[in-house]
C-alpha cells in the first residue's frame, strides 16, 4: 500500500475517466463524494450528458462507537472479487465492477442511481413484487455456484484461500454471537428494553444454540457468502434489484446469507407497528411483507434445487436422500442466523432505521421486545420448524 | 522448484550434516535409501559412532495402479508445517522436524530406529498397554489446539490458508468417499466378496450417508488434522509412540483422524480371525484391541473436555450445553469415518497387511466382509450409538 492516497474528487474522476469508456473523449466531468465516511469514501462521477459511475475507495481504518481502528483496504480486494464472481453468477441482480485497483484499494463500479436503497424504500413502506423473486435467484445461484455440489474441492479450495477474510469475519463474529448475550459496552439499548436484554445475558440454553451458529460461521464454508445481506446493501426500483456492499464475503454457511435477509424483512415487518398508525396500511404492508418472505424461501429452495438436480457436478452429492436433508439444514440455519440478526439489530451495536425511526421510545420498545422474542424463538425453534410457513405461524402468534 | 534435484546418497548425507550438528566434524556417514519409491525417497543418514538421522524428499509424481501422475512436492512443506505444528502441542508423540527446504522439498528430521511400524507390530499380534493412552494425548492435545477453541478466528484463518492441501485432499476425497461406493477401476476386490461390494455400489440410504461425510470432509474446518491416521503413520516400541507422515494434513472435521486410528484398530481385530489360527491367542489379542479402543476413545474425550473446561478462549464457545453436544458430535463423526476407513480399505485401492497377509481368499473374505458389515452399521447408526461400549457389543455381534 505505499502508494495508497486518501481520493480527491479530482482523483476519483481521473480514476473513474481511465478506467472506463462511458465518458467519451471531450466529456466535462463533475464528482461528488457522498459515503458515510465511517469506512469508505464513496464518489459519483458523472458528465454533461448525464452518465456516471461510482467509485468506492477503502478508508484504512474504521470509525465504530465514536473511536477509530486500523482496518485493512484488502477489504476491496475481497469486495471486488465476491461482486465479480456473484456478477458472473446473477448478472441480473449483482452491482457490475469495471475496474478494481489494489494499490488505491478502489473500485469502479456501475451507478445505480435509478435504483433507491431497499432499506428506505421498506421504512417509507413502499412495496416491490419483484423483490422475493429476484434476490431468490441471486441466493440460489451465487450460493449454489459457489458450494461443493458445483466446484471440485481443488477449486473451492484455490477461491476459499484468497477470500478468507479474516479481519471483517471477526467483526460479525463479536457483533453478531458474542456481544448481545453479555454486558458489553458496544451494544446499544432502549432502556425500555434493558430487562428483556439483560434475560439474554443469562439465557444458557440460548447461549448453547448461539454456540452452534458461531461455530458454524467460523467453520462450515459452504459457500461463497456476501456476508452482509441486510436491507441497506440492496438496491431496488419498480423492476429490479442489485445487491451491493459485498466487502464481509467469504466461505461460510449458507443459512447466514438468506437468514440476514429474511430478518431484514421480519424487522421491516415488526418496525411498522411503530412507524404506521393506521392499521389497515400496517396490516396490509405487514401482509405484503409476509407474502415477501415466503416467496423468498420458496423460490430459493426451488431453485436450489432445480440446480441440484441438474447441475451437480459431484457424484458422491448427487443423492437425493442426502439432498433433501441437506435443503433442510439450509432452512434450520436460515432460522437461525435469521433469530440472531433480529436479536443483534435490536440490542446489539449496530440498530435498523426500521425500529430507530419509530420517535416514540415506549412503541419502539414494542416492536424490539416482539423481535427479541422472534429472535429466540427462531433459534430456539430452527430444529423443529420444518415449512416457511411455520415462521409465519410463530410470527402471528407474538404476544 | 527451479533447482529441485531427486537426491543422491551423497546430496542426502551432504543435506543432513549442513542443517544438524548431530554428527560432528569428523564423522565418518553413511546413507540407504530404503523408501518405497512411490512417492518419496527417504534416506537413513548414519555416522560412525550410530547417531542418525532421516532424509525424506517427496518426488514429482506418485505411482499408483502402475501409473504415475504428477503431485506437488509442496506436500513436504505441508507435512513439515503439520508435523512442526503438532509437535509443538504434543512433542512426545510427535517426530522431530530438524530441517525444511522448500526448493528441494526435504525434510531432515529424527530417525526412530528404535521403534517398530504399528501395523506390523499388530499383524504379529504384539502388545503395547501404553499405545491408547499415548495416541488420545497426541488427538486430544494436537486437535484441541488448533480447533476454534483455542485459536482466534484471524489465527485459525491464517493456518487454515497456509493448509488447504487441495490435491492431498483430492486423493481422500476419491478413494476414501467416492471409489468404494460405485464400480471404479480403481478399487481392488478379493472376486470372493465382490457380491458384498456390489451391493454397495447400489445403497443409496448408505450413499446419503457417506455423502454428508464427504461434505464435511470438505467443508467443516474443525481442527488441523493429521489427516491419514492409520496404523503405518504411527512408530512405536514399549515405552512411547510416535505418529510421522503428516503430507496429508489439513483443517477438517476432528473425527476424521479419530475416527481413522479406531478403525485401524478394529482391522486388525478383524483380521486376526484369519492371521491367528489359535482359538486362544486370537482371542486374547482381539481382547486387547477392544481394551485399547475403549480406552483410546475415553482417554481422547475426557482430555478433549478437560481442554474445554480450562483452556477454551473463545467466550461464546464456553457453554456446557454445547460443549457435550459438541462431543457427541465428534464421537458420532469418529464412528462415520471408521466406517469409511473399514470399507475403503476392503474394498478401495490401498489395502491393509492386517487382511493381505491372510494367505487364504477364503479367511481373508470372512474378515474382509465383517469390515464391510461393521462399516455400514457405524456409519448408518453414528447417530444412535453414544458410548464407545456400543461400539464393543456392535462388533460382537457380527454374523
């Protein structure tokens, strides 16, 4: 990294304007830098005509409850290459890399400005039919591509070594299975909730179940995972959605990815009885959420196995028998990775704008009691359920 | 490998005195080279006065079924990482890396000429009373301490990458998981049990089975293995043991090496019912075998949980709740890859001196088809069985 410099506007355009054909020859460019600063800056280049880029650069540190750590810019690395690989796998549904620089440790990618973050678009409870369909196809094919059924154990091994990712696989490890089951100073609380937070920090049949989704996280590298599959690194319009923000990837479960994703829509689900007063809007988004998340399930599960049955390239997994066992701990971790991302969103550092956006503190702590109490169930539970339609039982029957 | 050279006598006296001072500067050396030339030359270096010391160089290539095919020398590095690294955490039981050279992929390391091969020694129907305890210390500690219980997710990553060992793997994932459960050309059948291996060929709940294994042979990371655990990687004599040929480490499911040694041992209990014409004799050796089974296993768990209660540095990992589920999982995994092990060395292409030395085809298929037999139940009820004395009866029980 020794020629690493933090961008300018002026670099990000040179970079932007190098590395890509769109601008043409005489274009007048114009760059606005609009990340959150905390861990990448992030510029808009655009022309006179109206076409532009993103160009995303790694900041080498991280910015975390008010102190700052090294992180290391290898994280573009990582990003770029699970986005190109995702890319080659759902064209369709992945943001497009053009050009990727290690020593500047910056991406140049596709500008999806017609495109509005998922996670907004949920709070402000607009809704997408397109939504389940599309990112269960983004599921099923990056993470079945990517699995033993279709990569020899020499190619999963070459790809697994260079995607590791040791340093962001250690933040989820604490934030996700460590910090919300005990007294940590990094965990946010509502104070209305403290007492069901503090349940959790006792909970030991809970903390077993925890136990197995860590060690599973750490050691099941089933597939190449984007790590971070909340509602903020979706993007999405009236047709289609793009996945973003790929920088956490790595070998992991498979359950991890679509269980994030799932407990995204369930947080959406349970934010709006804070966030929508009237109750036939409420219910009627609540409805479409549900419908959303079923949908998801359904057709991930489908698909996957429309590809095991026609794409295994491993003649040991070919079995059926093993198949339908392996679908059903796919939906067990699912459950499960879906319970402790309800449960770290609600009590642990990093919240949702789906509850923070509710004003009221006593209604907020409606909805996270409700997500903390889902959360545990899901875990506890993942085992026994064995339909996407008992979740959706589990989910009505919330006290 | 630009100045790889294949080893002379005199390149591997020379190599041995320059990375030891074991001979001093007069010594007058000597050396034979007395490997099986398949895949690696291996040398005893000797001076005047008896010290010695051994030379291994792995080839190009490896020979098998009269063919040779390349593979990497870099193997060596992996067996001297491995064997460097599990000797740190059990040096009694481990053998002594004195020296690594990449370019000329060599290892000099300690000559145990004063031990005996395990698995002729048990052909012979010799005894060792400290052979359990001694290997459970070198499980249970090598395991232990490379698993994510003692090792950070960044540490355990580091090594793990260091350690893919795709083309080694490749080799166990054909031959032990794929081969003995389809009609390869390769495997090698006694004709009088080839009506038994045929019906393996076409089991598909078996095939489920040994498909979930496969997968976690692949994908489940656990700890740094030995990798290729059988009774010809382990020197012994009456006082200690100690295990060599560690090219085939890698980080993978912990059951995997116990469950490998425990099934070396129940082969050769198998096999003394042809190689032991003596009613008397033949049973008091098989009593021994189950005595050391027994204890091995016990002896491995009750040091495995000590590790956890005093050792474990990974907080969420700490739960009790999960820690004897964890154990039971190892224990249901050791049961499934001994039943790997028992059918791939009946039926796969390397077979045991345990069953080949019975000269009669007849007395070898009775022994050969009990290991089938044994095989298919510890892999189809690993998940029944919970106590190493199950095992016991289960053998007992054989027609």
């Amino acid at each position: 990294m020794a020629g690493y410099q933090t961008f300018t506007t002026e670099d990000a355009m040179r970079f932007a304007d190098e590395h890509s054909g769109l601008f043409g020859d005489h274009s007048k460019l114009s760059c606005e830098e609009f990340g959150d600063g905390n861990l990448n800056l992030v510029f808009r280049v655009e022309n006179d005509k109206g076409s532009s880029l993103i160009v995303k650069q790694a900041l080498p540190y991280a910015r975390c409850v008010g102190e700052s750590w090294p992180l290391t810019t290898d994280r573009a690395r990582i990003e770029a290459e699970v986005l190109i690989t995702h890319c080659k796998l759902c064209p369709d549904h992945t943001v497009e890399v053009l050009h990727y620089d290690a020593e500047q440790a910056a991406i140049l990618m596709e500008d999806l400005k017609d495109y509005r973050i998922l996670r907004s678009e949920l709070v402000a409870a607009k809704q997408f039919e397109h939504l389940a369909p599309q990112l269960a196809a983004y599921l099923a094919n990056t993470l079945y591509y990517t699995s033993d059924f279709a990569l020899t154990g020499p190619n999963k091994k070459q790809q697994l070594g260079r995607l590791l990712n040791p340093e962001l696989c250690l933040i989820t490890e604490d934030l996700f299975f460590t910090d919300p089951y005990c007294n940590h100073e990094r965990n946010n609380i509502n104070i209305e909730i403290r007492n069901d937070a503090q349940q959790l920090w006792h909970d030991e049949t809970l903390h077993a179940e925890v136990a197995q989704l860590k060690a599973d996280f750490l050691s099941k590298p089933q597939a190449l995972l984007h790590g971070d599959m909340h509602s903020g690194s979706i993007f999405i319009n009236d047709d289609n959605c793009k996945v973003i923000d790929a920088e956490f990837g790595f070998y992991g479960p498979i359950g991890f990815d679509v269980g994030s994703l799932v407990a995204n829509l369930l947080l959406n689900y349970l934010g709006h009885f804070g966030l929508t007063a009237d109750t036939a809007a409420r219910e009627q988004h609540q409805s479409y959420l549900l419908s959303q998340i079923e949908t998801l399930w359904q057709q991930f599960a489908e698909q996957f196995k429309q590809l095991l049955s026609n794409e295994c390239r491993e003649p040991t997994l070919q079995n059926n028998l093993y198949q339908q066992r392996f679908m059903q701990q796919i939906f067990t971790d699912t459950l499960g990775y879906a319970g402790c991302e309800l449960i770290r969103r609600t009590v642990g550092l990093a919240h949702v704008a789906d509850f923070e956006h509710i004003t009221d503190s006593t209604q907020r702590a409606h909805s996270e009691r409700k997500a903390l109490q889902l959360g545990r169930e899901l875990i506890m539970q993942r085992h026994e359920l064995s339909s996407i339609n008992q979740l959706i039982t589990l989910l009505r029957y919330l006290k």
